[in-house]
C-alpha cells in the first residue's frame, strides 16, 4: 500500500477523535491529577515519602492529630498494643549516613520503614536499618520493627537483609486499605472543609491504583495514542509515513523511553536507579518536546535515560543521529550531580568488563555501546521493543551488570 493510500486509511481511522474528545470534555471528564504534573509517577522521595508522611505526620498541616497515623499503625503495620504515639519522622539519619524513609517511635515499638517503588536495595541495608532500630529499642525496652514497602509485597535482596528480620508490606494492598480508610475516618467528621484532603487522597490513591496496575491510566479519556491502539490503527504503516504523525511518534518514543525504569526495576539489580533529574547536561534528558521534535526533522535529540550503575558506571539508553545506542559510560559526581567523562578503551578493566558491547553500527571511542540504525525497517523496537535484536543485547547487558554487581 503507498504512503498516500495508508494515510488515508489512518485519517478515516482517527476522524471520530475529535468528536469523541468533545463529547468528553462536555461531561466534564479530565484526566487532571495535580500530583503527576508536579512528579513522576515513581518518585520515591518527591510524591511518595512527601505524601505519606503528610498523613502519618500526627503535626501535619491536615490538623486531625493523630488520626491517620494511628490507622497506618493498625492497617499497614498491623499493630494493636503499640501505646503512646512519640515521633513519626522522615528520612531518619542513622551510622553512616543512612536515611530510614519512616521512623515512627511509639512507646512499645521502635519501627524502621524502608519503601521502594522501581528502585533496588544497596547493600546492608535493612539489616542497617534494622541495628539500629534495635539499638534504641534497648534503651526503653521496647521492641524492634522493620517494613519493606514495595508495589507487591517483594523479598528484600539478601545483600540488604542479611538474615535479618524484617515484614513485607505492599502498596497493592496495605497502603491502598489504608488510604481508603483515611477517607472514611474524614467523611465520618462531615466537614465540608475537609474535602480538599479527601480530595488529594483520591489523586493519590489513583496513582497507586495505576503503579499497581489496578487501573489504567488515562482511563476518564483517551488520548490519541489509546485511541490509535483501540482503533487498532496499524503502529508500523505510522511509522512509515512520518512526520504526517508526528504528535503519536514523539508520544511513543517518549513511552519507549520511560519504560526503561521498570524494565530495569523487573530485573531486580541492587541499587540501579534512574538518574535523569541529576544529569548536570539537561541536553543528555529526554523529554516530550525532543521526541516529537525528532520525528518533524526539527532535532537530531541526542538524548535518553540513564541509570547509575556503581560509583564509577552508569548506563545510557539514547538516540543520537541516526542510531539508538546502550551504552556504558563513566562520570563524575559533583554533590547529587552527575557529568559525563569520556572512558578510555585501552583501560584494561573498562574492556574485560564490557568487550561483548564494542560491536556497534556505529561504534564511539569514548564509550562502550551497542547500536542499532534506526529506520523505517526496524522502528519496530519503539513500539514492540521486546521482540526486537536490541531487547536481546539490552537484556545480555543487564544480565552482565548484575553479574558484575554482584561480584563487588
């Protein structure tokens, strides 16, 4: 079929969108969260540790005491018989510099809670937590108690546990119950005024629904990209009549992009993060604009992700010209901020580590990469990523690094 013909066939596809989007803004649909627009959905200490402690916090601006923090004990904790409620603090500063994310003090119970979202543990670490929970626990006679908050309830590595004892919460169930109960406790006040707290448990109940996949997002109104996929509009003619499409093009490279994060995070290396908010060159970051600005000839991007491996590596998934490249790259760090530094080929331990990556279609003497040309016949890898030759070697090369973190 020509370009022109399989156009025409996409336009008559997508011809109802407008009116469907009108007809939903009429009713009053929106898919406004406040707290997505200020974070990202998997942001650890920004949107997730902020707003817990905001209710568990029994001095919170929410001025309902100890409401909250009393219902996290009971349906999170499962705890009863805890007493007096003493402290409830964030980030909590043990040995070592160390930051428990919740440290709640309560008359029979010391408790450490370690949270993640995508991120992996770093060695020690709730056995660390754990020490020193039990250390202060000694000095009242109380007891000591660990939590690892994750989406569904996943074991700790054993490099963070050691044997250490510890409880497995989720945010799946135990924070969702939680929240649900909080919005119950406020209803049962009948205020009126308190209906922006309820307010802003719901937006933040929905991303938790999401992270969990109880829900999908963007349900109250698709946007083009779900409506190209429920119009089971084919994703490889798109591509083949760029830049007609530009707005679902950037749309999906910028998906491709973001999934990075989980896929790493399903992998389960210890303490890979992504690190795009601390890249020092903004220009290395991907972000909407540059992608759809790549597809209108407008940029060459030469931009991506990234992902700290150790205190020496990290690696960047990004498009430059005409390539998609996985690359290893080394950087220095100035404070929480990370600038890349070319890497020397002819250092014996760079090339043992990461020979197999130094085939490349087009190969860079600064860092190790593979690569692939990327082109009508293979933008498959944007939206079918995981059958794709540069899934497999991406994968190789994370089973590789997590080899390698291992054997520190």
């Amino acid at each position: 079929m020509e370009n022109v013909e399989i156009l025409k066939d996409i336009l008559i596809k997508l011809k109802s969108y407008d009116e469907y989007l009108k007809e939903k803004k009429s009713e009053g649909y929106n898919n406004y969260n406040p707290l997505t627009v200020l974070r990202k959905s998997y942001d650890e200490v920004g949107l997730h540790s902020a707003f817990i402690y905001s209710l568990i916090n029994p001095k919170g601006n929410h001025y309902r005491d100890d409401t909250f923090t009393k219902l996290f004990l009971k349906i999170v904790l499962k705890l009863e018989n805890y007493g007096k409620i003493y402290d409830v603090r964030r980030e909590y500063i043990i040995e070592n510099q160390r930051r428990i994310d919740f440290y709640i003090n309560t008359e029979k119970y010391k408790i450490a809670i370690e949270m993640k979202i995508y991120a992996g543990d770093q060695k020690n670490q709730i056995s660390d937590y754990y020490k020193a929970v039990r250390k202060i626990a000694s000095e009242d006679s109380s007891k000591e108690k660990v939590y690892y908050l994750s989406l569904y309830e996943r074991d700790a590595t054993k490099s963070s546990a050691k044997d250490r004892t510890y409880t497995k919460i989720s945010f799946k169930d135990h924070i969702l119950n939680w929240l649900k109960e909080c919005i119950k406790a406020i209803k049962n006040e009948d205020k009126n005024e308190l209906s922006n707290i309820i307010q802003s448990i719901e937006f933040y109940k929905e991303i938790i629904q999401i992270l969990t996949k109880q829900k999908q997002k963007e349900k109250k109104i698709m946007d083009i990209v779900d409506y190209v996929k429920e119009k089971k509009v084919n994703l490889e003619d798109i591509f083949k009549i760029a830049p007609d499409i530009v707005e679902i093009q950037g749309k999906l490279f910028y998906e491709f992009f973001e999934s990075f994060t989980e896929r790493i995070a399903q992998y389960s290396i210890d303490n890979m993060d992504n690190i795009d908010d601390n890249i020092k060159n903004r220009k290395r970051v991907f972000n909407e604009r540059k992608c759809k600005d790549f597809f209108s000839n407008k940029s060459s991007l030469n931009a991506g992700t990234f992902f700290k491996i150790d205190d020496e590596y990290l690696l960047n998934i990004f498009m430059a010209k005409k390539a998609l490249y996985c690359a290893i790259r080394k950087y220095t760090k100035d404070g929480e901020t990370y600038e890349l530094k070319r890497l020397n080929k002819s250092n014996k331990d760079d090339s043992e580590l990461f020979l197999e990556l130094n085939h490349s279609s087009y190969p860079h003497q600064h860092f190790f990469s593979y690569s692939m040309i990327l082109s009508d016949d293979n933008y498959k890898v944007i939206y079918d990523f995981e059958n794709t030759s540069f899934a497999e070697n991406f994968y190789k090369l994370l089973k590789k690094i997590k080899q390698y973190k291992e054997s520190i």
